[in-house]
C-alpha cells in the first residue's frame, strides 16, 4: 500500500471519508462510499484487512467459506483508485465537528517496506517465533510473516519486538528486494475529513474469566473461536478438530451464553453465539460422523429466516438440546475429560456429564469500550457500544451493537450514506 | 389458578430481597450449583417460577429452602445476580411467619427453636447448650440416644478442651441494649410486613 | 484512437531464473507481432513503472500487457488510467506453480511452455480488446423512487434526499406513516443507552413533516405505482394518484411497502375466535393507543393480561421463520398494562425461546423488573370465561404440567408476512399474468421475465448473500424493512438507510456507465448483432438480472444498466453474436486456440481450464502463492463467471486439439455461492448437453468437466487437475491434435 | 504494625469448638508482631442459620452492633475478623446498608434502642487478608520466618465456602483460589491439587442434618486421600469442625476408614516458625496430626 492519501479527481479533501477499522464493517463501509463516488480512507490497525472475519471458517447459514466475500470486497477495493488503505494505522485523536474533521493518524512501523513481494524467504531464514494471534494461540507463527495466508494486503510485517532483535538485521541481507528495513520507524500524520465511520468490531470474550468454566484450567475447555481456527483447513491443525492429546473425540459439548447474558461478565447476548454453535455442530458432523453433541442453552436465538437453519440442525438426531445453564465444569484428572455440571430445566433432572471436548460458545466484548473514539461529544452505552447519536461520527457493526454478519454488511451501508450525508451538509 | 401474581407480589414486598425473583430467568445455574442438589425437592429457580405462578402452599411447605448451607456458589454464579442464598433464606422466614413450614423439619427447628433463642438469650453463642438443646428437642429418650450417636465427637471435643461442658454462660454486658435493639428491628421489619 | 501495445516482462522474483525470457519476449515480438516489449528486473518498483510511463509519452503506448505477477496484486501499481491493461500471472503459475522447474529439466521445459502459452493467451486478449464505450443516454435520471411512505419508506426517502439526491415517495394511504404511526409507543433500539431503557415514543409524526416538507422529496399520497417501464436510470414510472396517472423518470427504486400481519382467522388453536377478549397484538397496539386497556367483551379494565409469542411464527402449519420482533413487542405491550394499571396489573407472557439480541436482553430485564411474568410453554386449550375474559390452559414446560389462567385478554403475538410480491422467476407461469394480475404488482415491472420482484424463500425478496444482503435480481432495485425479512422499526430504519445508499449508489454508477456491484465499475456491456439472431430467446430466458427484453419479434432488446455484465447472455448464445468490446466469444476462442499444443508423440497433453475469476481463479492463483505444484499441462483462462461460457469454446479447445477442457466455478444448487446468481447453474445444464456435440467429433465427454471450487479450496485444487490430466490422457490419444 | 479491632465470633471463646484456631491465631499474630484488639462485649453475628429466627433485619442488627462497638472503641480501625462466617456477616451487613434501600436506615432505628449508630463504612479484613497483602505481611515475610520448614508433607488447601463465596480472599478466583495452597507451600509443605477446595461441607446442616452433611464431607475426604493428602489445611471454623470431627461417623456410614487431620494455616505457621506444638495449639485436635509432630 504505497499509496498516500491523495484524493482522485481532485475532490476536495474536506469531502474524503475516513473508515476505521477494515474488518467486514469497516470494508463494506468503505467500499460502499467510494462506490457512490466518495474518497475514502480506510485504515486498520493490524498489518492485513478482513478483522474476525477473516478468521472464520465458514458463515451460517449458508456454511460457506467468508474468503469468497472478503476476495470479492478486496477486489472491490483494489479496482477502486478512491480508497486508500492505510494498514498498521491507529486514529489517534479527531478534532473538528461534521464536516471538517482533524484526524492525526499513527502509522506503525511494518519493518518490511512496499518493495515486499511476499516470496516467503525472510520466514524462511527466521528462526524466532511469536504467538500467532490469529490463530488465537493455538500456534507459533515466524517472527515475520503476512499474518495467514489469504491475508490482504499480501505484503509482510515484522514484529515490533523482534524488529528490536539482532536477529532481525540478519534477515536485511536475506530479502532479495531489499524490503526488510528494521530501523523503520512509526509515522504520523494528519488528515482533514468531513465524516468518519467507525468500524472497530469486537474481541472474543476472553473466557478464562468465566470462573465456573475452568478455561485454562481445565483441560479440553475450549473456545467457539478456536474450533473455527482449528476447523479452517489452513488453521493451526489442518482443519482437524482436536483435544490436546489428540484423543478421539465422540462427545461433544457446546456451552451457550459463555459470558454473555450474565452479569458477573457481558449482561448482554452476544446474538450470533446459538448459530455460530448450530453452524459448528456440521464441523463436528463432518468429522466425527458417529459424534454426540450437546448444546446447552438458555434460549436458542435463531432470528427470522435464521430459523430455518436451526430446523436444519434439529434435524440432526445426534444432537441433544438442554435448556440449561451449566453451573460449572469439572475435571476429570485421569481422562483429561471436562464434566459439564448442571441442571436440566425442562426435566429438573441434575446431571454431571463428561465429554471429550467442551466448547464455550463466548460472546463480543466491543473493541470499543477499552478504544474509545478520541474525539469528545461521542456517547456510549452501558457496555461500552457507541450510541449512533453523533453526527459526522458514524458507528457500525459491532461497534454499536453484537452483530452477525449480514447485519454489520447492512449497517454499514446506511453508515455509508449517513457518512455522505455529511460530506453533503458540508458541501452545503 | 396458577399466574396469578398476589402471592408473588407478596413475596416482592415482604420477603427478604424477594423482589429479585422478578428477574430470574430459568437458567438452571443455581440449581446446578447446589451442593444439596440430591436432596432437595425443589431448585432455586424452580421455587422462583413456583412463587411467580402464586403456588404459596408448594413454595413455603417444601423443604427445600431448609437445605441451604450458605454456601454462596449460586450467587456467584446466577447470570442475572439474584441473591439466591438470601431470597431462599428470606423464603424459609417467610414459611415460619405464616406457620407453613413443616414443623418437622430439622434445620426449621434448630434454626427456629433453638439457635436464635440460644444467642438472644445471652448475646453469644453456648455451644454445648445448643448442641443439647437440639439433642433433647425431642425430650429425653431421642435426645440421649443422639447424644450416644454423637458421643464419641462430644469427647474428642471435651478432650481437646474444645467443648466447654458447663451449657450456663453469663450474659454479653449491654444485653439489656441488645435486647431493645432486636426488638426494634423485629418491629420494623413486621411493620414492613403489614405495609404489603 | 489507435491502440498501441506495449508488453512488459517481469524478470524479478525468480522469472528469470526460472524462464528462458529471452525466448518470451521472442513470442510476443516476433510470433505474437507485438513489436514493443520490454523487460525491467523488477517491474513493480518506481523505476519499473517509470519506464512504462514514458513508453506513454514517448511511443504512445496506450494498451498494456503486463507479464509478471498475479492480477491480485499490484493494481494500482500498474494503473495508468485505461482499462485497456491485460496481467499475464508468469510469477505464481509458471514460476512459483512449478518448484520442481529448477531442479527438474522436463519440468523447466513444461513451465517455459506454460510461459509462453500465458504469454499468448496475453496477446491474443490486448489484440481484441477494444475500449469500452461506457454507456451513456441524456436521459439518465438520479432520481430515486420510494415506494411506501411507512417508516421505512420514509426513512430511506429522507435518506437520500438528505443526500442531495430528487426524492419521489409514493404511499398508497392518504396519509404517510404506515403501521408505524399507528403504533402507541417502540421499543427502544438501545435499551442499554442511558435514558432509554424505556419505552420510546415513535416519533412518526416528525419524520411525517420530515418529509412532507423535505424541498427534494416529491410525494404522492393515496397513490400506487401502476407501471415501471424501462430500465435503471431511465425507469418511465406510471404513477396512479387516485385515478390521474402522471410519469415520472426515475434513476434507482426503493421498495419498502413494509408488512402484514398474518391472519389471526388461522390461529383458531391459540383461541383466536373462541372469545372476544383474544385479540391480535396489533389490535391490542390499538387500544392501548387509545389509553383504554380493556376487555373487548364487557369493556372492564384489562389488568390480566397473556401474550402468546410465536402465534403464527415458526410453526411448519403456519410462519417457518421466526417473526423477530414479537418478543420484545410484547414486553412492551406489557408494559403498558402496568403503566395503566401500575400494581394490579399482572402481564405474562407465554413464549417458546425469549429472543432479546444484543442489548435488547435489557429490555428483556426491564420487563421482568417492571412484574412482567414468562412462561415457557404451548397454548393448549382457550375458553371464553362466562363472566368475561378467557381461561387459558399451558402446558408448562418449567413447571412440567398444565397449568390454568385466567386472564382478561389474551393477545396474540402474531407474526409478519412481506407485503410484497414476489415471484421465482425461473417458474413459467409467473411470465404469463394477465393484465389485472399484473396491475395488482407494486412495481408492474415491465420485464421480460415477468412483473414481480424474485423471492429468496418465504415471499421475502431478501438476498442470499450474506456479504452482500442488499443484493436483488432487479438491478437498480433494492427493498428495505419488514418487506425484505422480518424486522421491527429499529433495523427497518437502518435498512432503509442501507437501501437507499445503494439505490444513490445505482444512479451514480449509471451515470458514468459503469456496472453495480459485483463487477463495480466495469464500463463494458453487451452489445448484439441483430442480424445474426434467430430469436431463440436464450438470452432473455437465462439472464439471472432479467436485464433483456424481448420485441413483438422475439428478438433481444438489451438494456445496459440493467446488466451486471456477467455474460450469461454471451455464453448462452448459440450463434455468438452477444459481446463486450474487451470480452468475447471471438476473444476467448482466439486466446484457446493461440495454444501451442504439442503433437501426439511429445506425450505432453494440453487441459484447458476455464476458470471463474471471483473465486476459481484466486484459488489457483494462492495455489501458486503456496509454492503447490500447478500441473504444467494446464492452461488456465479466467471467465467472468461461468455463465458466460460459450460451448462453441470447448469445440475450439477440442479442434485444437487440447486433450481436456475443465471449467472450474461457483458452487450451485439451494446454497449458491455464484456472484451472478445462477452462472454456474447454467453452465452445469449448458455442459449437459455438450456430450451431443463431444459424440459428433468422436469425443468421449469425459473431456470435459464442471468442477465446484471456492476460494479455500486450495489445497486440494492441484491434485483434481492433475487427476483430471490423468484420467483424461487415460483416454487414449486425442484424434485432433497437431501433427 | 497498627493496631486493628478484632472480632473473634463465638466458636473463638476459650473452651469453644475453635479454640484451636483462636489460640494459633494468637500466637501467629504475637510472632508477626500483628496486634488484634477484640472488639469488647461483641455479640454472635447468628452466621448462617440465623436467617429463620431473625429474619432480615434482626440479623443484620447483630453485626451492626459489633460494627458500631468497634467504631465506638476503635475509630476507623479495620475490623479483622478470623472466623469465615463472621467476616462474611460485616461483609455482607456493609454491602446491604449500602445497596438495599431502607437497610442503613432500619438498622440505625434499631441500635439507637442500644445506644449506638453505625453508618457503614468501616473497613473489612480477613486476617488471612492481612497474611496474603504486601502491604500488611505478604507471602515473603510469611516465608523468611520458616525455621521449621514443613518438608515433605502434602497437604490439601481446603478453602470452603464463606471465605471464598460471595467476596473472596483479596478478590481470588472464587472456582480455584490459590491463596491458601500458596501458604501452605510458604510453610515448605507441598499443596496436592484438591478438586474439592471450595466443596460445601455442610455447614450448620452438620447439626440438624448429619447424614446430609456427611455426605459431602465424605466426598471431601475422599478427594483429599485420593490426591495423597496426608493433611487438610482450611482457614473456616465450620470446615474444620465438620470435616474433623465427624470422620468417625463417616466412616461408619460410608464404611471408610479415614483419619486425616483438619488443621488451621495458623496452626502451620506457627509449627513451621518454631513455636512448638502447644502454641500452634496442634493438642487441641481431635484427629492428631501425628504426621506434623516431627516439626515440633
């Protein structure tokens, strides 16, 4: 991305729309906008676009691959000579009001600069490794990469403590095209922006906090997340779903509202967490044909046309369906087996039941609440969601609320033309 | 006729912290958290939707709120923050006012009959007055045949000059005060009562 | 102007070490005749771009062919202002497709071959291509039409008007607002807002004036839209205000006619009709709006209140899908009983699933917080009371047994229906309405493929994308709010908003010639030779955007902003007259047939893979990017879309004598993933019938096959073509290979 | 050190059931150089049976009034409680004044018959709060006093309920606290892991319910055994008193054999810093911890 932000056609700056965050909201704004004709600055803090999305094997209800959508959104942003994408990029401070912003921007150092052709040979010659946060510490990843491989931009980026290493000018000489500059330095700069969308999406509740449930202390506790990694073919173990002993696995547990609906963590539903279980009961399906499942809930929250996919998955007869809320889990030391611990409402019957994996189906904690928006005037909820009050500042997608997909892609094009109404009530 | 809300708006008002069972949502948490699980007839939240649905008789005569041990697991967890251990308590106070509570249950006796009078009787707790107490409740044949059930700990505990074997004790020294105290704060709360 | 071409050949990232360059840039020079190629050591880098930018000055290169790395990359590297620019992808299919070429000597001479082949195909594509002429009329309108002045309606009018865009509303009552208006109170959209946990006011009322008085909204009222002829941009809308007709020119439509309730007449086993003390939801709605919450029957204060959730909803016998909104209108319904009748009110609500998404779970809290009592549980048995009111039987799911209440009313939750038409139009009679059916439309849609809106399921016009939820198969087109998928006023008023950034979004492309989404910005579109057609109709029948009419004759009557320039139409034309000026039935037969392929006896088959760009083609291009070996015997060219598969190329690709033709797209069938719907559908039906034509060239049909592949097939794609080589040269010797 | 009001509870008196903790929590404060001064005339808090007899309000009143002694004697001291069910009781009577309407305000009506107010806000310590802060003694100086240090011996931490449920030891992880298995490790002796850490024993249901209570005591004890115990260590007087006392009556309902000491963490300090059998009042044990004697 060498592009910098130089308007087309000479619109003026005041009219550019700044979009941040390049997850599916923030992309879908972006590219929405510049469709209608708009100057669009798109930045993302990671080094590559795509935000949790990206991260997902498959949507419900349609099981399909979310790569298809977002190639199609980076095709539409690369064929758009309106956008600019900054990555590694973090909004800093916003002064102004709508329709003439001042926006002071952070560009983190990448370490690896535009001349990158992603041929892989600084990985290759890298021996230090760093968690990989994309696959949500399921792995290592090399110290310098493009972050998984359908990652967009394709271009390589280091990590800044190993950017600080020895080892790091080594690779200087290893790159072919001179791309590895780790002496590279933040930048920042300032824009003027008539209107901003905010697209900053949400973290997976962070489940060791959920006491009850032992994550990390139990083992074979699991996550709703990892099972997508470790389901995504190019994930951590090759599409495989796996205990940590590599145990086969015939006993299948999913925990709804892992977090969400419950005040000691998110009191609100995290809505996407029943479907999202529903939709990894056919990973589990696929791999285990003889699998039991059993998901445990409070209320299954199959919104409008969603039900149909739900009656798709009742009608899987492996799978058990307990209005309950589990009360804890235990472990069993010798088996390495979770015991989900609970009370059957529909029966009152009281049971204590072992599984070879448990998954906690864990909700959204909004990016926002610990990132607010640096600008003054902005209004939050009880949880930290932006409230959508503000003019010229527009919050979409999970932003402002637990979303699925289809309503961040929906939200984020009426914020598109909130955004534009703004630039129109400057334009005057 | 069940759903009628009298009987649940009663408890709103009246009962200890009873307002809180509005926001139950039969999630099943506290139920599952109990450590009396086995023996109780009723859960948490099944006496919850029991006082919503105005069953007064079900909710106050079962026994249920009498397994409480205090344990506190099902508060910590309830997703909706109900102070379950203390609406089941509040609950059981209730089964006593009304006179509804099985006058054969244990723990109600022990609680009832014989822990409260033995420490508003002197301010503090007499523990081999209370453990006599509860062994004779039933007069001297069952109270001697427990006390040889339990023998063998009442020793260990005199040995180890853990049990004081005299069950007179002197009274705290503003136990007059302390006395005037309770009293106020039983009339208050009746007062609270009769507002209802 | 005349077309200039320059070829540029990468030598950087391993090309040149992999590929004899010299003898790539003999092929275009001297075999190809493209006397300007030039090579530059890295051709991405400043000095690289440089150098093809004075080219533009100096020798006045105006078309580019560009052969190092993946399209997918460097776009806007090499942008120079046209789309006259071709990418011949060396890198990832030649160079990093093939890691045993340096090491191996046959394998270095297969991917010199497949360099060269690449290289050709290149070529043969700048030489056809001309620049698009994008389409231009001087009526083009940026108009937008908004059909249903209900909240939606309004909100997606006020939307674009707001925008600067001529607003044209037309509501069918006398008055703006729709259901909206005539509701007392709305749930709050943020119950976890401060300040707004509560019951929110409509405000229907200001977004009425809003409008009425907006300078750029033009409204009609008691008003329908009697016909819309025509086609994006140039829509000739006839508008029918009691009785007078008038026309008006429109660029894009909204359709947000909203919903209706369904029929309470069916829900006799929820006791509708067993006493007049149950009633809907909505008429409910009503008398609470009128302050008076009373039993329908003697007219004494309702303070027993039961709401039965899913009255309608999510029961096979009635609504499969859940109405979405009836939870939380019953909390708020409830509310207002104890808002009349503060403590002795006593409201519960019978339900199935409590559905409170997000941070509407704090609503879910308020009400209980407020008294209000759920009961899980199915209605079993309802039963006027003598003195008033109804006794009402549930089988209690938590309490495990039947349970008996008497309230005063009991109010059905029932669900919404789309008030829309829609139709499927791949159903013939849909096509064959009479002239009054058609009238009943809302939009009376003067297309070929008939009058209504395409239905998803269910009667919603909903999308079947969940990237892309806006997308209709009426381009130009977009419905919003309950009409769409059930939603309550919150989301409709977003969807609205979504709507109408897509419909601004229409005009805008229109207006400088350009396609919607999924091929944003493409400035080709179809054109035709008349003289060619023998109106076999084709065309106007496949079209997944029933973007082609039809004259009294039966021939084609294109209409390019209707189009998303798929090229279905081009690939379902028997006698290829259908084109774009840079893709063609002529370009592509060229390009297979610039194939070198070997004789018989070098044992080296050729397999032509016609692969879809959206997905198929990325796929082989991160193949590449994995360092997986491609087989060399492929010979990949990307299609816009399957659909636009001409069959007369595979009898190109057979006279030419490749040993196989694979065509690698979208999957299809109930969950699509085709971007132009049912491109990759028809292509399947297409290639059913080419076993005829295989037969009559003495050809097994195993030769060709359709193969679904997505994105992340990656890993398993070079082991199906390099099955597909096998199984194919299994066949035995092609008859019609070069000698 | 400050000096901090203390509130003993009932089973603390001489002679009563948890003299053994009372007497070792003397001399561990005395050998910390911690000073307790007992809140004088205090009342019992009722624990947690008192709720059938005294309802709502009388029992907060019992707290309330031991609150307001202290404040009348003490000032702003802390009030330091030993006992599980006391500490929770001024925990729990705070958190209610505060959070309950009309609570602060029946209670003051009511202390007023005693001559006393009370508004609240008085500080709250666990004394084992005071053991685990920095800030007060810490693990570090918990460790640089070992003499003796308890090698070898595995010990089970059983936290319980009261002192864990609803607030926690200095806001621990109520499912898997670890401060007690970390003292037990500062005294040199080895923590096993102990799945029933914060099981319920019972509580008062020991007295009118014993077979009930029995039960779970049984499962506590099986625990502990299973994972090679030698010792339980707790910090609750119910606890201790439940799960030692009644290994005899378990055994004879369930046919096991048990014999395993239940011992306070103030017992262990005191034995593993030198002070000798009788101070870490280790005679005062129904099931003598005859594995602890060589540390004597």
């Amino acid at each position: 991305m060498a592009r910098r932000c130089v308007m087309a056609d000479g619109q003026a700056a005041s009219q550019t729309i700044l979009v941040v965050g390049g997850g599916m909201s923030g992309l879908t704004a972006a590219v929405e906008a510049a469709e209608v004709g708009r100057d669009v600055i798109l930045v993302e803090k990671r080094p590559y676009l795509g935000g949790r999305v990206a991260q997902l094997n498959k949507y419900f209800p349609k099981l399909c691959t979310p790569a298809c959508g977002l190639e199609i959104n980076y095709q539409r942003v690369r064929n758009n000579p309106r956008i600019t994408v900054l990555t590694l990029t973090e909004v800093q401070e916003i002064q102004g009001s709508e329709g003439d912003y001042t926006v002071r921007l952070r560009e983190n150092p990448r370490f690896v600069n535009e001349k990158c052709t992603a041929c892989g040979e600084c990985a290759k010659a890298c021996d230090a490794e760093v968690d990989d946060e994309f696959n949500f510490g399921l792995s290592k990843v090399k110290a310098v990469g493009n972050g998984h491989n359908m990652a967009y931009p394709n271009r390589y980026a280091m990590s800044p403590e190993f950017a600080k290493t020895p080892e790091a000018e080594k690779l200087v000489a290893v790159c072919p095209v001179g791309a590895i500059e780790p002496k590279m330095e933040a930048k920042e700069s300032t824009l003027h922006i008539s209107s901003i969308i905010w697209a900053t999406g949400w973290t997976p509740y962070d489940a060791s906090k959920i006491r009850p449930y032992g994550y990390g202390r139990i083992p074979n506790v699991t996550t709703n997340m990892r099972i997508e990694r470790m389901a995504n073919k190019f994930g951590p173990s090759g599409g495989k779903i796996v205990r940590d002993d590599g145990k086969e696995i015939k006993n299948v547990a999913f925990i709804q509202c892992a977090g969400s609906r419950d005040h000691n963590y998110l009191p609100f539903c995290s809505r996407i967490c029943c479907l999202a279980s529903m939709k990894q009961t056919t990973y589990v399906r696929e791999q285990f044909p003889d699998a039991k499942i059993t998901i445990y809930y409070i209320d299954l929250r199959a919104m409008d046309r969603y039900e149909a996919f739900q009656k798709k998955i009742e009608a899987d007869q492996g799978i058990r369906w307990i209005k309950s809320k589990p009360a804890r889990i235990d472990a069993d030391l010798e088996s390495r087996s979770p015991i989900v611990i609970g009370e059957d409402t529909l029966t009152g019957v009281r049971y204590a039941d072992k599984y070879d994996l448990v998954v906690l189906a864990t909700g959204m904690e909004p990016n926002i609440a610990a990132s607010p928006v640096p600008a003054s005037g902005m209004t939050y909820d009880a949880y930290g969601f932006l409230a959508n009050a503000t003019t010229g500042i527009v919050g979409t997608g999970c932003a402002t609320g637990p979303q699925d997909v289809s309503g961040s892609v929906q939200a984020s094009t009426a914020a598109a033309l909130k955004a534009i109404q703004s630039a129109a009530k400057a334009r005057g | 006729m069940a759903y009628d809300l009298s009987f649940a708006k009663e408890v709103y008002k009246t009962s200890e912290v009873g307002y809180w069972i509005k926001m139950c949502m039969q999630c099943g948490v506290c139920a599952g958290s109990c450590p009396l699980g086995p023996h109780w007839e009723h859960s948490p939240r099944q006496l919850f939707q029991l006082v919503r649905a105005g069953k007064m008789e079900e909710v106050l005569k079962s026994d249920s709120m009498w397994m409480c041990t205090s344990c506190y697991n099902c508060i910590v967890r309830c997703p909706r923050g109900l102070p379950i251990t203390h609406i089941v308590h509040g609950l059981a106070r209730l089964a006593v006012e009304k006179g509804m509570a099985d006058p054969k249950q244990p723990t109600r006796r022990f609680a009832v009959e014989v822990f409260w009078d033995n420490i508003t009787s002197t301010g503090r707790v007499g523990e081999a007055g209370l453990t006599m107490k509860l062994y004779f409740i039933d007069g001297i044949g069952p109270g001697i045949q427990r006390g040889l059930e339990m023998k063998n700990q009442a020793l260990g505990m005199l040995k180890t000059k853990r049990l004081n074997p005299i069950p007179f004790r002197s009274k705290i020294k503003g136990f007059a005060g302390f006395k005037a105290m309770l009293d106020k704060a039983f009339e208050l709360e009746a007062k609270k009562e009769s507002n209802a | 102007m005349e077309k200039k071409i320059g070829c540029y050949i990468c030598t950087g990232c391993g090309i040149n070490e992999a590929l004899n360059v010299k003898t790539l840039t003999a092929t275009v020079a001297k075999e190809q005749k493209i006397p300007l190629v030039k090579n530059h050591a890295m051709l991405c880098s400043p000095e690289g771009v440089e150098m093809i930018r004075n080219d533009m000055t100096s020798e006045g290169v105006n078309t580019f062919l560009i052969a190092a790395c993946s399209p997918r990359v460097h776009v806007e590297t090499f942008r120079f202002g046209t789309p006259m620019i071709e990418r011949v992808n060396l890198r990832e299919f030649a160079v990093w497709g093939q890691p045993d070429a340096a090491t191996d000597k046959d394998a270095k001479e297969d991917a010199q071959a497949l360099g060269e082949d690449l290289l050709r195909f290149g070529c043969i594509r700048v030489k056809k291509m001309n620049n698009p002429e994008p389409f231009e009329d001087p009526g083009l309108s940026k108009t937008i039409l908004v059909v249903g002045g209900g909240y939606s309606g309004m909100t997606a009018a006020k939307g674009a008007a707001d925008a600067g865009y001529d607003v044209v509303l037309v509501e069918k009552a006398v008055e703006l607002g729709g259901k909206v208006a005539k509701m007392h109170r709305l749930t709050p959209a943020n119950p976890s807002l401060p300040g707004k946990d509560g019951l929110q006011e409509t405000g229907a009322k200001a977004l009425c004036l809003a409008v009425e008085t907006h300078p750029r909204i033009k409204l009609y009222k008691n008003a329908r839209v009697k016909q819309t002829v025509g086609a994006p941009g140039l829509f000739d809308v006839t508008i029918d205000q009691a009785g007078s007709d008038t026309v008006e020119r429109i660029g894009s439509i909204v359709v947000a006619t909203g919903y209706n309730l369904y029929d309470p007449n069916k829900l006799g086993h929820l006791g509708y009709g067993a006493s007049p003390d149950v009633i809907t939801a909505w008429d409910f709605e009503q008398m609470a709006r009128e302050g008076r919450i009373v039993r329908k029957s003697d007219g004494l204060p309702a303070k027993r209140v039961a709401f039965v959730q899913c009255a309608g909803s999510r029961d096979k016998n009635h609504l499969e899908y859940c109405s979405s909104t009836c939870c939380t209108v019953s909390m708020k319904q409830a509310l207002y009983v104890i808002d009349q009748y503060k403590n002795e009110a006593s409201t519960c609500v019978i339900y199935q699933e409590i559905r409170t998404p997000g941070q509407l779970e704090d609503f879910y809290r308020k009400a209980q917080n407020e008294g209000v009592v759920f009961v899980k549980g199915d209605v079993k048995q309802v039963a006027a009371n003598s003195g008033g009111g109804v006794k009402v039987q549930v089988a209690d799911k938590l309490l495990r047994g039947d349970e008996s209440m008497e309230v005063d009313l009991l109010v059905l939750a029932t669900g919404m229906t789309p008030n829309i038409d829609t139709t499927d139009p791949n159903v013939s009679s849909n096509l064959n309405l009479s002239d009054e059916e058609r009238a009943k439309t809302v939009l009376n849609l003067d297309y070929r493929q008939g009058a209504s809106l395409p239905s998803l399921k269910w009667g919603f016009p909903d999308s079947h994308y969940i990237c892309f939820p806006y997308e209709t198969r009426r381009t130009g087109i977009y419905v919003a709010g309950p009409a769409r998928r059930p939603m309550g006023a919150a989301s409709s008023a977003t969807d609205a908003m979504g709507a109408a950034l897509k419909a601004i979004q229409a005009v805008e492309s229109i207006s400088r010639g350009a396609a919607v989404h999924p091929r944003a910005g493409d400035l080709s579109y179809p054109s035709f030779r008349k003289e060619g057609c023998t109106q076999c109709k084709r065309c106007t029948e496949e079209c997944p955007f029933g973007a082609i009419n039809e004259d009294d004759k039966g021939n084609p009557q294109f209409n390019p902003t209707r189009c998303r320039r798929c090229g279905t139409c081009m690939g379902a034309c028997p006698q290829k007259i259908i084109s774009f000026a840079n893709y063609s039935v002529d370009m592509i037969g060229a390009m297979i047939k610039g194939c070198e392929v070997p004789p018989a006896e070098d044992e080296k088959p050729r397999i032509l893979v016609l692969a879809c760009e959206n997905d198929a083609y990325p796929a082989l291009d991160m193949a590449g990017i994995n360092r997986q070996k491609l087989n060399p015997y492929i010979r990949v060219i990307p299609v816009r879309c399957l659909g636009s598969v001409n069959l007369v190329w595979i009898a190109d690709a057979m006279s030419t004598g490749y040993d196989g033709v694979m065509l690698l797209g979208c999957r299809h069938g109930d969950d699509y993933q085709c971007h132009f719907v049912r491109g990759s559908a028809l292509a399947e039906i297409r290639l059913s019938k080419v076993a005829e034509t295989l037969s009559r060239l003495q050809l097994d049909s195993a030769r060709v096959r359709l193969t679904e592949i997505n994105i992340m097939d990656v890993d398993r794609l070079p082991g199906l073509l390099d099955d597909f080589v096998k199984e194919v040269t299994a066949l035995g010797e092609q008859p019609y290979k070069p000698f | 050190m400050k000096e901090f009001a203390f509130y003993p509870g009932c089973s603390s008196e001489k002679n009563a059931s948890a003299s053994n903790m009372e007497n070792s929590v003397h001399h561990m404060c005395e050998m910390l150089g911690v000073k307790l001064k007992e809140i004088d005339d205090w009342n019992c808090c009722s624990a947690s049976i008192g709720y059938a007899g005294g309802g709502h309000l009388p029992r907060l009143a019992l707290t309330a009034r031991n609150f307001a002694l202290s404040k009348q004697q003490m000032g702003d001291s802390p009030v330091v409680a030993s006992c599980a069910a006391c500490w929770l009781a001024l925990r729990e009577t705070n958190e209610r004044m505060h959070e309950e309407p009309g609570v602060k305000e029946n209670l003051n009506t009511a202390l007023k018959e005693a001559g006393l107010s009370y508004d609240g806000k008085l500080e709250v310590k666990h004394l084992v709060e005071l053991l685990v802060d920095d800030a007060y003694v810490g693990f570090d100086a918990l460790k640089a006093k070992v003499t003796k240090p308890l090698t070898g011996v595995k010990m089970a931490g059983y936290v319980g309920c009261q002192t864990n449920r609803p607030f926690g030891i200095a806001g621990d992880n109520y499912e898997n606290p670890e401060y007690l298995d970390r003292m037990i490790e500062a005294c040199g002796a080895t923590a096993v892991p102990f799945p029933k850490k914060v099981a319920c024993c019972g509580g008062a249901l020991a007295f009118s319910e014993n077979e009930k209570s029995c039960d779970l005591i049984k499962d506590i004890l099986q625990s502990a055994v299973d994972n090679g115990a030698e010792v339980i260590v707790t910090p609750c007087p119910v606890c201790q008193l439940n799960v030692e006392v009644y290994q005899e009556k378990v055994n004879k309902l369930f046919g096991t054999n048990f014999a395993i000491p239940v011992v306070y963490y103030s017992q262990l300090f005191v034995l593993a810093w030198g002070g000798g059998w009788k101070k870490a009042a280790l005679d005062q044990q129904v099931v003598p911890a005859d594995v602890l004697k060589k540390f004597a």
